[in-house]
C-alpha cells in the first residue's frame, strides 16, 4: 500500500469530516415569491413569524397560514432531521475494526434491545437492517465460529487465514449499513456536496464511507500483526487471553458508544492516530508475516501457485540494505547484468538497486523460509553478506526457481535463517 495515498485519503476525509461536523449544508436552493403580497395579515398573526416559501399552485393561503412549508420543503426537513451524524457513523468503527462480526452483533443488539434506555441514535433507531432479528444471530453465529479457532495455537493459524476475509466482510457490511440510511428520495441535485476540486466531488455519504474504510483497515492491520506475534509465542493459553482481551474491549468500546456516540468518536479518533503512527512499521511486518507463513499453506491447497513460471521472485530484506527498511517487500528480477531490487508497490513505481553478478548470490533453504545471501560490492564487505528472506512457496521446486534466477542453491545443509523470534522482531 502507498503511504503517501494513505495519507492523502486521511487528510481528506479529516478535512470533509471536520466541515460536515461544523458547517450545517443547505437542503436546495430555489427561487422564493412573497407569501403575502398587496393583502392584509389576518389578526393573529405576528408578521416576524412569516417567511418566503417558493410559491406553489397546490398550496393555498390558509394552509400557508397554519403551516409555512410546502409538501417538498416537509420532505426536505423529514430527510434532514433523520440524517446521521458523523458520531453516530464513527464511534463504533473502532470494535467494529478490532472483531468486525462481533461488532456487528453488538450493533444490531443494540437496535433491537437498546432503544428503550439508550438516548436518541439514528444510526441505529432508523436502520432496517440492525432492527432485523436474523442479522442478529447470524452475525453471533459468524462471531462464534471464528473466535472459538483463536483460543488454541493448533486451530489459530485456520482462523488467521481467514482473518482478512471477516475484515473485508466487516468493511462491506458497515458500508451497507450506510447505504441503507441514504433516503431514496431526492435528486441528485440535492445531495450536499462537502468536498469539490474541479472536476472531483464527494458526498457527504461517499465522504464517510471512505472514512470508514481506511478507519478499519488501519486499526485491523495493527490487530492482525499482534494476534500473528501473539500466536508465535510457545506459551499455552496466551492467544485465548488475547482473544478474552480483544472481545472484552470490543464490549466497552460499544457501551461508551451507546451511551455517549462523540465520547466514542473521540477515542475511536486517539485509537486511529495512535495505529496510523505505527501503521508504515507494523503494515510492512504484517506482509512479511503473512507471506511467511501462509504461502505454503497456500501452495499445499493449490499445487500451480507453488510452481514457478517467471524470472522474478518476492523478497524481503532483513536487515536495513540501502534505501529499503528491514522487512520491505521487493521484487528480486534477473538483468542483463546481474539483477535488479525494486520495491512492490501497488500503484506507483518504487525504489531499485542493481545487484551485480560479481556478488555472488545464493539460494540457502530453511525450516520456515528460504533465504537468498550476496554479498554488497558497493562497500566491499564480504564478512557481513545481505540476507534476502522469501517463502517456502517453492520449494517443492527450488531447483526450477533457481534455474529461472540463474542463481545456485547451496549444496550444504543451511541452518534456519529465520527463527521464530525472527518473524516478530524487528
């Protein structure tokens, strides 16, 4: 992931956040006609108390005299006044980000049972799919079957693998959950735009959803790397106390959101910042950990992805080397000349360094990685080579991989290169 676009989408959706919290946005503008013109005010009334509406054909004088608003403008303010407010929306994006189903379920509980002590929340109180029983219990049924897997070291790997998939359930539920309190009436038109720059404009709904998406990518991505650290812990009953600890704050959490949804807001806000300082550090350990430990999983289940096919590989430096941090992903490619380190991204071009042929690399294998050793010819340092650490995705066929590098495999028996204190260090 680009941290600089991380960045960007963080500032952007603060900015939107901040004004769609201060600044009230008008409902349309339309052209407005006097209420009363060339007549008398019938006795009653105070004449301060009259305001222009836009006139219309329907609407006659007695009706304009008991009720100033026209059918469209009662609308309007019916839409209005049941809009969400940006507490409501963020303060239970926090559990929500730590155990997605689980928080879901509180949600919905607290729909269908909350509303006769908890104060006046839209969010909840107006939403048709948390008043819905079944949402309910399927969510507590999703939540049990894959916190129960947490509890022991033997079936947490299982329930790890599949972590990122109730992350992206979590983020497809909570946005749906959005879309269902977008009133359906009402152009386009009238939909308040609280972010344009030129051609680019962004909604107030289209603002909080992207808010709600990198609250919980950021927060699910710090968690995901303590639960994997935890796990690699040999001490028994450690994960179960995490998984305790992760439940029993996913609880207080959504109390304080119930009773006060800005007090919730706000330490959602400390929670996020708080991750979003470490989030570089822990995103680039969280890759290397879920590279290390699941591509031969992944390559057992589905024997082609474990098959060689290109003259690239994917590594990670283990110690700092040049301009990359430990544990950066890149890209180790074959060149005329030798071979070429670029740093993985996703949408713009990274870092490259040239590894020259004279450097000698070569492949050693391991108990849980690989390894690939060179030496840097830039220094001059022989005593002290680089270690480039990737996965046992191939070594069913290591041979064909380090044909396709053109890069030998060492024919002594290599002890590990990475221990298990290895993979949650820095």
């Amino acid at each position: 992931m680009n941290l600089l676009l991380l960045r960007s989408l963080v500032i952007v959706v603060g900015v939107g956040v901040i004004a769609s919290m201060i600044s009230p946005q008008p409902v349309t503008s339309t052209e407005q006609t006097d209420l009363v013109t060339g007549s008398e005010v019938p006795a009653g009334i105070n004449p301060g108390t009259l305001h222009q509406v836009a006139w219309s054909p329907q609407v006659g004088l007695p009706d304009l005299i008991k009720n100033p608003l026209t059918h469209s403008d009662m609308d309007k303010a019916s839409a209005l006044a049941g809009s969400v407010k940006a507490s409501e929306w963020l303060g239970p994006l926090a559990p929500i980000a730590i155990s997605p189903f689980f928080g879901v379920t509180l949600l919905a509980g607290l729909a269908q049972f909350g509303n006769d002590w908890m104060p006046v929340n839209e969010f909840l109180s107006n939403n048709a799919v948390l008043k819905n029983p079944a949402v309910f219990w399927v969510f507590l049924i999703l939540t049990v079957l894959t916190s129960v897997p947490r509890f022991t070291k033997v079936s947490k790997a299982a329930a790890q693998a599949i972590d990122q998939v109730e992350a992206y359930a979590g983020i497809i539920t909570i946005i749906l959950l959005r879309v269902m309190m977008i009133p359906e009436a009402g152009s386009p038109a009238e939909v308040p735009v609280v972010l344009q720059a030129g051609v680019f404009s962004m909604t107030a709904d289209t603002l909080m959803c992207v808010a709600a998406v990198i609250n919980i990518v950021v927060i699910n991505t710090v968690k995901f790397f303590f639960e994997v650290s935890v796990w690699l812990i040999p001490f028994p009953f450690v994960d179960a106390l995490l998984e305790v600890g992760n439940k029993t704050a996913c609880v207080a959490l959504m109390a304080v959101y119930a009773y006060s949804p800005l007090i919730a807001t706000i330490i959602n806000l400390v929670i996020f910042t708080a991750c979003l300082i470490a989030f570089r550090w822990i995103y680039r350990r969280t890759v290397y950990l879920r590279t290390i430990l699941f591509d031969p999983v992944l390559a057992i289940v589905w024997p082609g992805y474990g098959t060689p096919k290109k003259k690239r590989l994917t590594v990670f430096n283990k110690e700092p080397l040049a301009p990359f941090p430990a544990k950066s992903r890149l890209v180790l490619s074959v060149e005329d000349s030798g071979w070429k380190l670029t740093e993985q991204r996703i949408l713009f071009q990274g870092k490259s360094i040239p590894i020259d042929a004279a450097s000698n690399p070569m492949i050693h294998k391991g108990m849980l990685s690989n390894h690939l050793e060179f030496c840097d010819q830039s220094d001059g340092d022989h005593q002290n080579p680089n270690h480039l650490v990737f996965s046992r995705r191939y070594s069913g066929e290591l041979a064909k991989l380090a044909e396709l590098l053109r890069i030998p495999v060492a024919t002594e028996i290599a002890q590990p290169d990475v221990r298990t204190g290895d993979l949650h260090t820095a």
